[in-house]
C-alpha cells in the first residue's frame, strides 16, 4: 500500500485565507473554479495551450424558473449559494443550496466536481443535484461558455508571467442531456466537458495522480504527531511539491518540476528554489530521476539565466545563486547512488563559468561582486547587493562540496585549491563585511558605499557555515526582531531604511515561504533547538488554511496577498525539509552514510514511518525527553555523540552498495 492517498491531501475550502483563488492541476494542465460560485469555472492552462480568459457560467431552470449561480450580496432569493467544499490534488468539489419557499419548497442540494483532464487540453465539471422536497421538478441545466480560444504558445515562452490569452484553438462545450424530471428525494447526474481541438481521449486523472503520489511519496516518511498543527502541515509541505510535478510528455524531463505553474505562471523551473531550498526530499521524491533535472539545468546557460522553461530554453539573466543550488541538489543525489565523475566535472565547470560572470570585487580579488537586485533577490531599497555576505558564503560551502564530491567520485577536480577559496571566501567575507559594531554584514557597492541591511539573507551565512561563534552570536541577537506571530519578516521591522509592508517576498512584513522553515533547519544545524522550534511553530497555521502553498505570506497576520503573486512554490517543501533533516536530524551523506540525531521537542510526540534509503526501511519516534531509531524493524543504538547511523558508509564511490547499522 502507499503511504499517502489523495484523500489525505484533501483541504476544506472553507478554511482557504487568500489567495483564496484555488487551483488544481493534473500533471498536464490546470484550471480554476471561478470564485464565488458552485459551478462555475475560470481559466485553464494546457501547455502549450493557454486560456486565462476562458469563463463556464451555469445557471439551472427549475420549473420554468431561473437559480442563478452567482453568489449575489442581498437578502431573499439571491439563487444558488455557496455552501463549502474540498480541493484534493485531482479535483475541486463545491457544494450548494437552493432552499426557497413560493407557494411551494424547493430544495436542491447541488455538487460540482471540476477535475483538470491529463493528456488532453480541458476539464470536466460533474453536476449532482439532489431533490431534498416531496415535490417533483422539471429541471433544467444552462451551462453558458464564454466565446474565446485557446492561444497556442510555444513551451519556450513560459516563464514567470502566465501567458495571456488570444486568439488560437477553437474551445468547445460538450454534455450529455441537460433537461430531466427530478423526482422527489431524487437525484441527477450531468456531465459537462470543456475542451480544445479535436475530441479528446484523455487519461483518468484520478489514477495519474495515485501513481504520482505512490512514486513521489514512496519513500517519504509518513508523519503523526499530537502535536497541534504540525502534521497537516508537513502534508501541505508534501502538497505543496505535488503540485508542481508535471509529467507532460513534450516537457524536458519527466517528471518535470516547476517553480509554480499553477496558475500558467512560473511554469519554467528555478535552479534556486529547485535546488537550495529542499534538495533531500525532491531527491527522495525523484528518485533516480533526480540526475534527469540536474542534467537539465546543465544544459542550459546559467551563466546568463536563472530558469529553464518547460522545453529545457533558458530563460532570465544569471542568478547569483543559480550555483549552489545545482550543488546542493547534486550532494543529495549522490547519498544513494553512484554519480559519475563526468557530472561533477561539469558541475564544476558551469560554477567555473558562473563564476565569471561575476567578476572580483577590486578591494580584495576574493569576494565577488554579484551586481544589483536583478541578480539577487530583489529588496526594492538599495542595500543588501554588490558585494554581499550572501551569495558569497553559498558559493564558499560549493566550492567545498564539490572538493568533496570530487574525492567521492574521482572526478580529479583541484580539491586543494577548491578548499582554500572556500577558507578564503569565508575569511574574506568576515575581513570585509563584518561590522562588529553593529553585529551585522555590511554590502559594499563599487565606489566604497556601504549599506547595514538587515536582511534574513544573513542567516543563510550562518547556514553556509561562514560565521565563527562570536559572529554566529551575534547574528542571533538579532533574531527576534524578524520574529511574527505568524511567521518571518525578510527584513528586520527595526531596519527603517529598508523595512516595508507592500513587498513582503524580500522587503518586510513577511518572506518568500521557503524562508522561515529553512531559518528553523538553519538554527536547529547550529545547535539551537529551541530557537529552531520557536521558529518552525510560527507557521503550523498555513497547514490549516492553504491546500498548498503560496508564494509568500505574512509574518504579522494569516495571509498572503491577493493578487500579483505565484499562488503555488515549490520552495513550499521547505517545511517537510526542516521538519525530517532538522527536527528528525535525518542527515543522508554523499558516502551513502544516514546519520539521524532528532531533537525532541516538549510539545509532545511525533511519529515518523517508511522512510526509504537504499533499500532500507527507517522509522524514528520522538518523544519529548527521549528518541528510538529502528532500521527494518531493528532498534539501534546511538554513538557516543548521541547520533545514530542508520546506514553505513558505501564500500566505494558515492552513494554505491548498502549496508544497514
């Protein structure tokens, strides 16, 4: 049996805070419900087809009579009203009523399932209407679809920005007889399909995404704990990567990940948020497919773009971070499989590459100077760019992995001189940029300005392993000024000159959602479990009120904003990240060792089950004053230091052979 069914993602649309726009995909194209209604439905994407401004409204007759389906404000008959509903991964179901009383009751209880169709451009909306009176109608259903096509746009032109609509594919409405008798206490089906081109033949969705699920989440843990909160987010985390997972045929890879693509934007992959933010459990989710999407990333030119769109075309401009991400996801690979040397070794040449593309900053020829926002993370006040602590910390932990890899993989890199950069880098980066004063990294712009930004990018610092003690200290007396209820800021709320509410994402009042979860994995790596909880319990309430999640959200109120940004990131696995390599100490080596050391926490008990590593079957139980790791039902015993290795080193090269502790 899997350890996941579609019914355990399944999300109480009552409980949705914005967006409340819900989306639901199939793997080959999405399609909105239209807000604010029980049957209708808005946009709807199938690459390469796009039909953002596509619109089926449904209105039924009863008796001669019209139920409009609109939700109007108002008091009396106001037509059909919502009544709730519930998002799974494979469809949408809304409820209604209809409950009116002229000179007669009529009472109908009306549900819509509206299911994206895979393999074929379109969707299907099921109608159920159930007679809840003695009375016997005459019914009838009015679907109306708006008049536009399906523009056909070429799978290298989506990027960030969902495609707009245009002319294209004509978009035809299908159904079966849509006028019947209702009995009393009766109930009728009707099927209404929306589709583009010829008459599809398309696959079942439900059972494309049961494969999805039981390939992805094969080897993924199942958690439960009596902890409030923290297990329905764990499966939002889990959710939030699902969604992103396409199995289009004419995509680069299959599966391919997408940053967002939900909603048509962000259809194109990221190496930054594919890669940096939960490279261990994408990997264990991909499996041997991990090294299609490494391969992919590869191939396209880094040193001039950030992303790939669906078809492998690069797209953007270079991204500082582009690097140390593809390192990260490559170091995961290696921990349970054999890498071959000649993929380190080109690794290593597009980090070479990317290198140059940001030139030597001229005060110390060590620190790079990565340029303005637009080759960052884009804070919209001048500061934290040009010569940074972070992105130089990240490409000092690569340069170090990559020595490592090389040695694993014999792949003949200069290892000797790849650690002394990283030791330099790390050195430089305290010389240079540590203001002591302050506790803080300063950035230094070309012509000597320099700039305090308190940004939650100095914790990635820590993360890279570029901060002694003291500084590391430090840094942390900091951290409650970037604490909210709810959440994270991306900029301190102390930092006048650079804090700001309108662009949470990387400016204040809230983050990018990956952020917080891997500020949490940062500080419980460093040792602090207590910080690291206090940081990760901020966000349980996004487990109870997004199917998947968005963006960014706030750090002050449950929420994100309603418009203008990605509804779904990848970077939402985040949370299932810090949760198994942080809470769970869950720490898979490119030796192929798994060491786990978890941190009980006093809130109570967690249960984690099915972890699969190289053939073998983990489950950890963690209770607030002690842990049990078991390997294939044996229990074993920690080491000195308190860790247990749940699996052993490879007898040779990285990630080969297997043997249990």
């Amino acid at each position: 049996m899997p350890p996941y069914a579609l019914d355990d993602f399944a999300f109480d649309l009552r409980r949705a805070v914005p967006p409340a726009e819900i989306w639901v995909g199939s793997g080959t194209g999405t399609v909105s419900q239209l807000a604010g209604t029980v049957c209708g439905v808005g946009g709807w994407f199938a690459p390469p087809l796009a039909a953002p401004d596509s619109r089926l409204t449904v209105s039924l007759e009863v008796d001669g009579q019209q139920v409009v389906d609109l939700a109007r404000p108002g008091a009396g008959n106001r037509g059909l009203l919502p009544a709730g509903g519930t998002w799974r991964p494979d469809r949408i179901v809304r409820r209604g009523t209809y409950h009116q009383y002229a000179d007669s009751l009529t009472s109908l209880a009306v549900e819509s399932t509206l299911t994206p169709r895979h393999g074929s451009p379109g969707y299907d909306l099921i109608l159920r209407i159930r007679n809840r009176s003695a009375n016997v109608h005459q019914l009838t259903v009015r679907p109306e679809l708006a008049p536009t096509e399906a523009r056909e746009v070429p799978l290298s032109d989506w990027g960030w920005v969902p495609p707009a609509g245009g002319r294209g594919e004509q978009v035809t409405l299908t159904h079966n007889s849509l006028t019947a008798t209702l009995e009393a206490e009766g109930e009728m089906v009707f099927t209404i399909g929306v589709h583009a081109g010829p008459t599809p033949t398309a696959e079942d969705t439900g059972s494309a995404w049961e494969s999805r699920i039981t390939q992805a989440l094969g080897r993924i843990p199942t958690l439960t704990s009596d902890i409030p909160g923290l297990e329905q987010y764990y499966r939002r985390s889990l959710a939030s990567g699902l969604v992103c997972w396409w199995d289009h045929p004419g995509f680069v890879t299959q599966p391919f990940i997408a940053t967002s693509g939900l909603d048509g934007g962000a259809l194109c992959s990221y190496a930054w948020d594919t890669g940096g933010y939960a490279p261990n459990v994408l990997s264990l989710m991909l499996g041997d497919s991990v090294l299609d999407i490494i391969q992919s990333f590869l191939d396209a030119d880094l040193t001039d773009r950030y992303a790939i769109a669906p078809d492998g075309t690069g797209l953007g401009v270079a991204y500082a971070y582009s690097g140390s991400a593809l390192v990260a996801l490559t170091q995961a690979a290696a921990a349970e499989r054999s890498l071959d040397p000649s993929l380190i070794a080109r690794l290593y040449d597009v980090m070479t590459a990317l290198d140059k593309r940001f030139q030597p900053d001229d005060r110390t020829g060590v620190l790079r100077d990565y340029g303005d926002q637009s080759n960052l993370l884009e804070m919209r006040s001048a500061g934290w760019e040009h010569v940074v602590a972070s992105p130089n910390a990240e490409r000092a932990w690569a340069l170090a992995a990559l020595a490592e890899l090389s040695d694993l993989t014999g792949a003949a890199l200069p290892t000797t001189e790849l650690r002394e950069s990283a030791e330099q880098i790390r050195a430089g980066i305290i010389d240079q940029l540590w203001d002591e004063d302050a506790g803080w990294f300063r950035s230094r712009y070309p012509d000597g300005h320099t700039e305090l930004a308190y940004s939650i990018q100095a914790f990635d610092v820590l993360r890279a392993g570029a901060c002694p003690p003291p500084v590391a200290a430090k840094l942390l007396d900091h951290l409650g000024s970037f604490l909210g209820e709810y959440g994270v800021s991306s900029v301190s709320v102390e930092d006048e000159l650079h804090y700001e509410t309108a662009d949470i994402d990387w400016s204040g009042a809230g983050a990018y959602t990956g952020e917080a979860p891997q500020l949490a994995l940062t500080l419980w790596q460093q040792g602090r479990p207590e910080l690291a909880w206090d940081v990760l319990r901020r966000l349980f309430w996004m487990g109870e009120h997004y199917p998947y999640f968005p963006q960014d959200h706030f750090s002050d109120k449950p929420g994100a904003p309603g418009s203008g940004r990605r509804i779904n990131i990848v970077a939402g696995l985040t949370g299932a990240e810090a949760i198994l390599t942080g809470l769970a100490g869950i720490r898979p080596n490119p030796d192929g060792s798994l060491h786990i050391r978890p941190h009980p926490v006093a809130a109570g008990n967690i249960s984690l089950s099915g972890l699969g590593y190289r053939g073998h079957t983990i489950d950890i139980t963690i209770r607030p004053d002690c842990f049990e790791v078991s390997v294939d039902g044996q229990l074993q015993s920690p080491e000195a230091d308190g860790s247990v290795i749940a699996v052993r080193r490879a007898a040779s090269g990285c990630g080969s052979g297997s043997s249990a502790g």
